[in-house]
C-alpha cells in the first residue's frame, strides 16, 4: 500500500502517421477530470514505428516544456530496451540521456520495457542514474516485467528499488505470453500468481505495482462494434483486488475507467468510515476486538479501512474534483475529520 | 502432509471487559467433542486492548495450571511482535520469557505475529529458545506470514525450521491484505498463490501449514443476523483442497466446522480403503499401475489413500469420540486393520 | 516458447502381467497420425510392478532396436529414483547405465521422477552424463517436478538446465497432492501457481514444460462406463493455456487428444495469419501500434501471432498428414508462405 497516486499509467505513441504527429501525446497532456492520467506515458517504444522514432523524441521535445507544468500527474516517457538485444539497449541508452538532457526537468522518470534478469535491470540502472547525474535532473525509472527472466528475478529486482531509482514494477502481458507460449483457449491466462507476486514484492519494497494493457478496445456483437468497457473494468477490478496501485490505459476511455474503479466507492468509503469509528469507540471501552456488522474488527482490520480512507484522502489533495463528484458532501467531510 | 494434528487453530483473547475477562479463554480451554481445538492460542495481541495485556497475562497463569492439564489439545499463546516496530518486539520478547517461567510446562509454544524478513523470524527464535533454556521448558515456536516481506522470505524462513523451534507457518490475510493495498471488489483476494507456497514450503520443511482467520461471522439477510456457517466452510475446504494442516477460528461453531471439515468424510474414508485393498490385491498379480473404478491407480496414487487413512487414525487414537461419531463400525474396523 | 516438438508424454508401462507384457509399449512405438505421441515414455517406475522390472528392461531392449528407427517421435524411458531413498537411487543409476549402454542409440533421454531440491538433481545429471559418456550416447534427461522440495527450488534446478543435460521439467501432481496432504473436495487442487512457476522457469532456460498425468481415464453415469474425454480435454486447455509445452497422456485416446489441443485450431491459425498480414501492411505506412478488429495489435502482440504460425509450422514439418487434415489448403499455404 502507498499512497504515491499512479491509478492510470497510460501509453501514448509519441508520433503516429498523421497530419499532427502529436496527435495522441497532446490529448493525454490536456485530458481533464477523470480522463487525465496519473502517469501518461509517452511512448518511444512498440507504440511507434521504427521510423518515426527521432520524430516521437521530437513531439515530446516540443511539448512537454509548454504542457507539462499544468499536466496535474507525473510524466514518465517509455524508451527502448530489450534484455536480448545490445542494439536496442544502445538505443534506449541515447534515448534516456537525451530525455534527461533536453526535458529531464518536466519528466518524473523513465519506463525501461524488456528488461531480463537482475543484472540488465542493474544496468538499466546505471544508464538512469548517469543521464540524471549529467543532466542535474531528477529522474527515477520503471520496468516492464515481461520476460521470464525478469519474472523469474523478481524478488531480487525489486529488492534493488530500495536503494536505487526503481520506483515502479509494471506487468506487460502480451510479452509476456508470447515468451511463455500461452494460448487463448475460452479465455487468456490471467497470470494470477504474477499478479500476487508483483504486488508483494512492490509492497515489500515500497515500490509501486502496475497492472498490464487490456489490448481488446472494441468488441463487435451483431453487426456493431463498441467500447469494451466490461472487458476492461473486469481486468482493472481483478488487479484492484490484489492491490496493484494501478491499470495500464491505452485510451482515454480506459483512463476515465481505471481512476475510478482505483477509488473506493462511496459504499467501500461509508464502511470504512463507520467501522473506524465504531472500533475507536470500543476501543475506549477496553475492547481489543469486536463484531460490527457480523464482522470481527480488531488492529488489522482497522488497517484495511484506513487505506481506503488514505486512498480517498490523497486523491482528495490532488484532484478534488473526482472525491467531490464521487462522494456526497457529509460523508467527505467525516473522512477528512478522521485522525 | 504431517499427522500432527492441527485442524484448529482457535484463539481467544485472553482479557475481555466483562465481569468474568477470561470468559473466552476459560470456554475455548474447556470445550468439548468437535468444539474442542486441536491448538487453542490465549491471544495477547490485537484480540486483547492495550490497557488488558497484564489482565490478559494473569488470565493465563491463572487458568492454565489449572486447566491445561485435561485439555486434549495443545495450547499456544499469541505474544506481541512486529517487524517494523522495536518497541513492540521488547514487549513481545517480555512477554515469552514470562510465560516460558511462569506457565512453560502448560504451553506447547508461542505464536508471533508479524514478523518480516528472515533475520526477523531468526530473532524471535533466539527469544524462544533463551527463554525455554532459561525456563528448562520445552517450547516451540509458530509464526504469522502477514507482511510482504514475510512472504517474499517464505523458502528461507521456512528452511530455516528445519534446524529450531520453528513448527508452523500460519496465514494472516487482514493484515496482509492492507499491506499490499489489496480491496474487496466483488469478493475479496484469495491469496491462492500464498496458500499454495505455504503449504509447499511447509511440507519440504515438516513444519504445519495453517490458514488465516474468517472474520465474517455473521450475516445479515432480510432484517435477520445469523451465523456464517457457508462462508466459512468454503474458506476452510479451500484451505484443505492444498494441503493446509489446519484453519484459524475465531468461535466455537468455526472450530466445530474445522475440526470436521480437516477430517476425511466417510466418503472420503471409503473410497481410500476400498482403492487401497483393490491396489494391493491386484499388486498380488503383477500389476505395477491398475485402473479401480476408472481411475489409473499406482504407489503415486495410494499415497493419497494412504494420507486419508493416516489422518483418520490420528484422529482415531486421540478423539475417538469424533471417529466414531463420523464413521459406522464396520468401516472404522477396516481402516484400523490396514497396514 | 519453444518449437521442439513436445505436445504429449504418453508413458507406456515396460511390462504387465499379460501373455505379451510389452502390449502397451509395443501399442505406443506403432501408433499412427495424431494417435502417435510425440514422447514416448517407456516406464520403468511406478507404472511396471517391483517384481517386474527386469522383464520390463529386456521388453525396451527388444523393443527400440527394432521398432525405434521407425517412430516419428522421441523416446524417453522412466527409470526409477527418489530424493529420500539412496536404494532407489542406486537402481535408478543401474537402469541408466544399463539403457546407455544397450539402446543409447534408439532413446533421446530419461525421465528421472521423484527428485528433491538441486543437489539431487545435480545427482541425476551426474548419473546421467557419466552413462551418457561411457556408452559414447547422446542422452539427455527430464524430471518429474513432484516433491515439495523440488518445487521449493524449481528456479535453481531449471537454471542448472542452462548448461546441463537436463531438457524438460514434468509435472507429477499425484506425488505432489499426497506430499502436500492436498484433498478432493469438490473437485482436486489444481496446482495453478506450479504450473505458472513451470511454464515461466522453463521459458526462462530454454527447457521444456510438460504438465501432469489425469488419472480418471473414466467415468460412470447411469450404470455405463466410459472414456472421461471431457475431463482430460478440460486439463489439457489449462495448461497449454499457460504455455505448457505439453500434456501427459495414459492412454491412446488421451495422446489423440493432446496432440490435437496443442495444435493451434484453425480459428486461431486465421487469425493469427490476417493480423500478421494486416500488421505487416500497417507498419508499411508507418504505424507502430494499429487497431485490427477491435483489438490493438503493436510488436508484441505480433509475437504471439508469430508462435501460432511457428508451432504449426513445425508439426507441418514432423506430421504433415496432421495439418492437412486440421487446415484447409488455402490457410496452410498462407501460412506456410509468411516469411
């Protein structure tokens, strides 16, 4: 649990074949209200073609000095990496030093897909740390677990965040199920365990846990296609559930989706609030544990009732206008008038 | 799979603010038949308020001495620790040097909660074991898996019981699940991939394998509270399809439900016997794999039949009250003539 | 992923109590089309009675030399060997020696059950490489994941296949559920975190990942018997969900079916062949993610494309008359025409 705010990671193609190259960059930086991401992710990597690369660089170049300082969330560029590849570990290395170098200012950090056993996350690391130390820039890093490699180090990858720049471990799926050979039969591998797994080793190291994309954007029944809004919001709860602080987004839809579902709802908060008051009322009455509403309370319950308070209460600091559209005035103020 | 039994794992709090404040402990400690548990633990943790620990502590030197003696189970304190705070540690290891002095021929070992990585788990043992060396007492110890970094250390610290007084690993899912952030959405996380681990790494070290509390004890429906008696079950046959020894209850009807539930039902019990005579029958003739009532069975197969014969045997020879009441005569007399 | 051809581990006891006691093995090494396994699995171990053993390594003796040339698929036989028995140990090293030395030429490895944590395996390597080396044979070895130690250490022992002999990790659930104590209520524990952990570890070193056994060959409703097809298609789909690379098989139907659902279905081929087609076309305008029928298709979700297209090709290459009867002409020439 950390209360760090990265609901929506959402990936953006940093230049596209379009008239405005920008196009998808420059809707994630202006996105308003729930559709702004926490994190927007400008993408350097499998979102844009080889050869608009120098391009994407140029896009985000261009934009962030202008936009990025009203852009109300962190701003983390995905470069190019791959465990398997010296030539594209170059690229990405040239890519973070001029990121760091010409906007190393507006940018939170940086997003290294690829990445293998614990000694590639180390030298992704390193190339990190040097492009900020040149740049005098404050820039942390993320990984994409998405190779069995990486899989199979996790526990020592995410050991190494705490004491280095690792800020964030997120889950790329498609990847990941083409290394490992799974298939889609009725349904796709949910990847449960992983899913377990990543959010103990983040909690364990104060990390952040992000969820992987949900690629099935539209769905066609009878003729018509339409947003796949339940596909996605089943995907987002799934993760919610485990406590992964966050869904990857691939489109503004998707974004307005997952910063919700990653909010308590009114029901979740008014449980949360009532409890917490009634066990600090039996508390003073020598109580160490005691049944509210048929459930058992005692410290660690309480626990898990001020996360959601917690959760509520950083998205009330950052964003006020989601809390006050979500929840109705009376029972805001009880949450922000608990100790 | 290990035949000591441990099918329950109740605990009470050992000081309530009632007339009687060992109310709970005296009934856990003088139960009869199904309700009995296999281990009761005397709760000085979060069952028990700041303000009652000492109260608690008399409670138990008080009760056991007396009691203990006739209780057919084994009898595990719940002492204070946590990994992230010292003070609380101190309290804790107080705690297990008075009660290893005190009541150290009453008790079977103690239960921490909270601890953290490896070198934690390898504190609280050296607490452990000075206290019993100095108490010339013979007691062991369990810890609670409830932090992430417990988790992540789960193949250590469970190696690590090979060689003390480590003797169980037990699951604590309120406090785990608010360290990770997890979040009931529909239902809540089953941590499937933790109670699998748990289970392995408990049986690749002898140590037992218990699962973590069912705090909903009631439900409400139509105006009307009533006792969870479907929840809890399905909490505990999950538990027992992988392989944990024991279930964590919080109420007498929970260790009622246990203590049935982790024994093999008569069905269970016949299938076992009628496969395991069919087997050594057929075995007689030369045949290494045979197919009984068309399932392939082999020596990998009758283990299983043989594990569903251990337990009830266990059972058998120290509540043969319950055996008898569950199995008729004759196929009891066939399970006790197996070799 | 991997393209070496392992759909199914049909194990075929070396001898049973019948006028010709190499029936099974000698109905395995001449089976035809999709009924042929891809392994074939001669056994030495469980599925052979104790006072057999020495019939059934003369019936493999008989056997490959004659009928080995000819089989389309590898040959594997089971020795016996278990961590917690140095008697059995040493047979298994016999049985070894023995199979270098007299159809070392005709087998492609053995399978070593039962093993323990690394060490142990590194035993089996040893055992294996010194026969391997004194009979001047090229034999690799499997092992059957079946102990809770070896799952405890599952990562070490598939990354010692990085520079050994070893080739494939098996899964042996019916060893593994009596180890762990697990039970059938409602249905058996189905090992989803092992089977994550397999598929991962063995992508991860370049190994093969082979699941387990299904024992209920049949079933019985209403009086009448018959082949359980719907419960053992059921298994098959969860683990090549996950990216096994294989199932074992019991029985001829079994082997039928497996090497079936391991063959990409002629929906996923068509699929998989237009969206290849359609990236490709994509790219070509400069798009590096693109929206194809509802779901975004970039670099990696090509690679799962990719493997569909590559395992096809594959059993094309080995079993031609099975994809001409699963494809029809017009789909396999696409295919088979995608650079």
């Amino acid at each position: 649990m950390t209360t760090r705010l990265c609901r929506t990671f959402q990936t953006a193609p940093a230049a596209v074949p379009r008239d405005d190259s920008a196009k998808y960059l420059r809707s994630g930086i202006t996105a308003e209200g729930f559709s702004a991401p926490d994190w927007l992710v400008p993408d350097l990597e499998d979102g844009t073609a080889p050869e608009m690369k120098s391009e994407a660089l140029e896009n985000i170049q261009e934009l962030l000095p202008e936009r990025a300082p009203d852009f109300p969330g962190e701003i983390w560029p995905r470069v190019e990496w791959s465990y398997d590849s010296e030539a594209i570990r170059e690229r990405g290395i040239d890519q973070i030093e001029t990121l760091a170098e010409t906007v190393g200012d507006h940018i939170n950090g940086v997003v290294v897909p690829k990445v293998g056993r614990l000694e590639d996350v180390q030298a992704a690391e390193s190339a990190v740390a040097a492009a900020a130390r040149a740049a005098d820039a404050d820039i942390e890093f993320a990984v994409i677990i998405e190779s069995a490699r990486a899989r199979s180090d996790l526990r020592e990858i995410a050991l190494s965040g705490r004491e280095s720049l690792l800020t964030a471990l997120v889950f790329g799926p498609v990847d990941y199920t083409a290394e490992l050979g799974g298939r889609e039969i009725g349904q796709r591998p949910t990847w449960s365990g992983l899913h377990e797994a990543l959010s103990n080793e983040a909690s364990a190291n104060d990390l952040l846990a992000i969820g992987g994309p949900f690629d099935r954007l539209f769905r066609e029944r009878a003729g018509v296609t339409f947003y796949n809004g339940d596909g996605y919001a089943d995907h987002v709860e799934r993760e919610a559930q485990v406590g992964l602080d966050g869904s990857w987004s691939l489109h503004p839809n998707q974004t307005a989706q997952a910063n919700r579902i990653h909010l308590p709802t009114a029901d979740e908060l008014r449980t949360a609030v009532k409890k917490i008051e009634a066990f600090v009322e039996a508390k003073d009455t020598g109580t160490g544990a005691v049944a509210i509403d048929g459930q058992m309370v005692d410290e660690a319950t309480l626990k898990n009732f001020e996360n959601t308070v917690e959760t509520v209460r950083t998205v009330h600091d950052a964003h006020e206008e989601q809390t006050k559209e979500r929840y109705e005035g009376v029972l805001l103020d009880r949450t922000l008038a608990l100790e």
